[in-house]
C-alpha cells in the first residue's frame, strides 16, 4: 500500500484566475483543502473556490461553506475573481 498522497486535480480555468489576481497585486496561496485560493489584496483576505463551469462542489466543501463564519466565493471566472477583490475599491 502505497503512502503518496495524490495530487488534487485542480480545475481548468484556476490558473488563468491566480494570474490575473497576480497582476492586479494581489497574493494568492493555493490551498488543497476546504478551499482552491486563500487571496490577500490591500489588506484583505478572501477564500475562494474556482470551478469550472458546471463543476460540483465536494461533499467538504458543501459542508465548509455554509458552516464558515467568514466569507467564501465560488467562482467561475477572471471577471468574478477581479469584480470581487476590487469592488471595495471603486
């Protein structure tokens, strides 16, 4: 039996998210678990999970996110990502 941990596949479209939250300054540290993206930007923390469209949240993650006292986003795309770190600043 093997002790190696797999990898968690991640969805097709995280990348090009993290790069564009990169770009605009922000910090983004990819989780594995409850959550896809722990994000800093201008003093802030966000907790977000990228899914591709059509994609089904986990039985974790069903149970994580109602249950959390702070704020968690299910995202799909660069747009929503952005529109979310910024709108406190516009």
């Amino acid at each position: 039996m093997s002790t190696l941990r797999h990898a968690k596949q991640r969805d097709a479209n995280e990348k090009e998210i993290v790069d564009a939250l990169e770009s605009i300054g922000c910090t983004v540290f990819r989780l594995d678990t409850p959550v896809d993206l722990l994000v800093g930007y201008r003093a802030r923390n966000y907790l977000i999970e990228v899914k591709a469209p059509k994609g089904r949240l986990t039985k974790t993650q069903q149970d994580f996110i109602p249950a959390w006292k702070g704020q968690v986003r299910v995202l799909e795309t660069i747009d929503e990502a952005i529109e979310l770190v910024t709108k406190a600043y516009t």
